[in-house]
C-alpha cells in the first residue's frame, strides 16, 4: 500500500519519453487525485501523474505543464482531461474541511471518496468494510464531501467532512492540500487504500452505510403495494428519439426551455405508469423521491422530491425504499441506494449506458428472484409496457417465491 508517511510512492511513466520512473519524492493532494510531481529521469522534463488510488489504479494518467500528456483513451473525456487542464490552467476551487475524531488512533488508513459522481463517492465508501478488524493502534479516516456523511459507518474512526458542491470536486482544493499535509504529520502512519469502484457488494451488508434493514421479502405480498418513482432533471424517461435528442442538446447547450419541457413529458408518463397500475390493483400507493421538483403530481403520490435534499431527508428516502415493493427510475447513480433497499426495480437505460448497467444497481437476491425483481428496460419504452412489467412484478412474485421456498 502507499503512503505519506512513511513516504513511499508509485512508479510513473514519463509522458514524453515514456521511460519508467520509481516514485517522486513530491506530491499534491487536489481531492479527488494524489499527484506525484518530478523529472524524468531519462528525459528531465518535469510532469505530473496520478498515484493508483480510485479511478487511478485502472488509467494511470501522467502529464506536463505544456503539451505531453499520457492516459488511456477511456479515461479520457471525464478523468483525464479535466485534471490535467485544471493543472495547466491554475484552475482550483475552495471548500472548508472538518474533522470529527470518533476514536483516537495512531495510524491511519486514509479512504478518499472525494469524486464528482455521487456513484463513485459511494462505491469508494464501500471499502471501508473490509477494514474493520485492525489493530487498536490502526483506524480507517473517511475523507468525503459534507453532504455525504450520514453514509459514514460508526466503526471509522475519523471523518474528515468537505463542504463543496459534488461536481466541483474534479478541481484541485488548496486547502485540502494544507489539511492533509498537517494531519500528516499528527500521525505515526498514514497509508492510502485504494479505494477499488469495483467491488463486490454481494460479499458486505449495506446496513451500516444506509443504517436500516432492505425490504423483507415475506412481506411483499402482505404489505400494501408501493411503487417510488426517482425522479432526476437532467435525464430523463423518454419516448421517442426526438426527444433523446432534445435531451443532448439541452445538455450541451444549457437550453432551460428543453429541460423544463421533458420534465413535463416525464411527469405524464410517470402519472400514466401509475393510472395503468392502479386499473389492476387498485389500492397502490405512489411516491416519488430525488432531486428537483419540476411540476405538481396528483394528489394520490406522496410527492418527497427535493432539489437540495440534507441527510434528515435521505433517511426519509431510505425508509420510503426499505417500504417499496417497487422503484422504478432511469439509470443513474441515483438508483443505488433505491435498489439496495426496496424489493425490487424496474431501470430505464440509454443506451449510451449499456456498459454500465451493473453500476447502479445494489439489490441482492438468490438468483431466481433477482431476474424477477430486477427489471432492465430500453429509456424509450412505453408506459403501458412499464406498467405491464411493474403490474407482473406485483401481482405474480408471491408464485415464485412460494414454490422456490417449496422446492428448496
Ligand atoms: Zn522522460
């Protein structure tokens, strides 16, 4: 493992002469990356690189301050070139950053979920589970933004909480630099895990990250029906491809009309989801849950959007899921936390995000129920065919389930 103190840190490769150079003996913490900076042993040029924790471990990015640069072509668009054009441009943000010590400790494992896609914050977090038993001395801090602390489990030792915005954490934070380095030096270790966005989250229970139990399955059929609706603003359920291409260009160019014109067409299509459910069970109940509160729903959803949701909120949003037999949603990380801990879901994916269909999802069933319970559909799917699906879903489970449970 790496660390700042004692200071051992990773080979790079040079961005202009592609040597290999062992470990630089300087180093910037921006937030979301730990830079080593140096010269190339072979070349002298001075460059950059991105020490492999998070996203680092699979696209190892190095660069100077002119025009050498080396990354994987993946890595590009969202990773690579915005660090390296903040660096090269100066360009930086501020964020005040708070301590909170639940339990003194001497050496440090440092977990950075610091990242400007809420999904990714998470799946960092995920790894402090596999430190829990370490030795009296040893402790894991969590570094993470302020509006993402009532996901920090009680067994980490420390919190070291960033008031910032998400997305502005892909900017180096100058004062998070300082922080770092005088915590440092309080401290006879700091190593910094890895941080993997690719873990196993069949192998942990999410409950001492969301801090209350997931729907039970015996009571599917016994408790009254719920479906949420996750609602986000920024992309939406479609039905047509002139609308995907509406959403790309209001997208690119900031076009307020074209947002507020397909948040009216997702409302009537979610209210047309709902008017076709309630024809064949007629006693279901609606809410909707996430981020902006475009429009009025009808009186029968319990409407629980926000635009600026703080933590009292989010477990007001768990409690609504663990009740869910049902959420139904677009991809995005804003189906985690909805899949981890209602019965079942129903995602609508682009097909941009066909890759990543896996990444937002955290439900976890025995295989046959899983299939069931977890439904993957086209964003440009019709209501009534969702319906169709969430109807299913509903009315059929209790079969499976019953005769699973029979011939187990
Ligand atoms: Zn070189």
């Amino acid at each position: 493992m790496w660390s700042l103190k004692p200071y051992k840190s990773p080979p790079s490769t040079c961005p202009s002469c592609k040597s290999d150079n062992e470990g630089f003996g300087t180093w910037q913490f921006t937030g979301l990356h730990l830079l080593g900076i140096g010269r190339c042993t072979n070349c002298g040029i001075k460059y950059y690189h991105n020490w492999p924790v998070g996203h680092g471990v699979d696209f190892p990015i190095s660069f100077d301050d002119q025009s050498s640069s080396r990354y994987p072509q993946k890595s590009k668009k969202w990773l690579a070139e915005p660090l390296i054009t903040a660096i090269r441009t100066g360009s930086n943000t501020t964020a005040s950053v708070e301590r909170m010590v639940r339990q003194t400790i001497s050496d440090v494992l440092l977990l950075n979920c610091l990242d400007p896609c809420y999904g990714h914050i998470l799946w960092k977090l995920f790894n402090a589970i596999y430190y829990q038993d370490l030795e009296d001395s040893q402790g894991i801090i969590v570094l993470i933004p302020a509006n993402c602390q009532w996901l920090v489990p009680d067994f980490v030792a420390e919190v070291w909480s960033v008031d910032i915005e998400i997305d502005l954490l892909g900017l180096p934070i100058p004062q998070l630099d300082d922080f770092i380095r005088e915590m440092t030096n309080q401290y006879d270790s700091m190593h910094i895990l890895p941080a993997s966005t690719h873990i196993d989250h069949g192998k942990f229970d999410l409950k001492p990250f969301l801090r209350i139990d997931k729907f039970d399955l015996v009571s599917f059929s016994k408790q009254q029906v719920c479906i949420t609706f996750i609602w986000r603003q920024d992309r939406f359920w479609l039905s047509s491809t002139i609308g995907e291409w509406l959403n790309l260009i209001a997208i690119k160019y900031s076009q307020a009309w074209i947002n507020q014109w397909l948040a009216r067409k997702q409302l009537q299509k979610i209210k047309q989801v709902a008017d076709l459910v309630l024809e064949q069970i007629p006693n279901a109940k609606f809410k909707v849950t996430g981020l902006g509160t475009y429009g009025i729903f009808p009186e029968y959803f319990n409407d629980l959007r926000q635009n600026r949701p703080d933590p009292k909120t989010e477990i007001e949003w768990c409690s609504t899921y663990q009740q869910s037999q049902l959420v139904i949603g677009v991809h995005g990380s804003n189906m985690l936390i909805p899949t981890a801990l209602a019965a079942g879901f129903i995602e609508l994916i682009p097909k941009s995000k066909l890759p990543f269909i896996t990444e937002d999802i955290l439900m976890k069933h025995p295989a046959r129920f899983q299939t069931f319970l977890g439904r993957h559909l086209d964003l440009l799917t019709s209501a009534k065919l969702i319906a169709a699906h969430a109807i299913s879903m509903i009315k059929d489970f209790d079969y499976l389930y019953k005769h699973t449970l029979a011939e187990s």
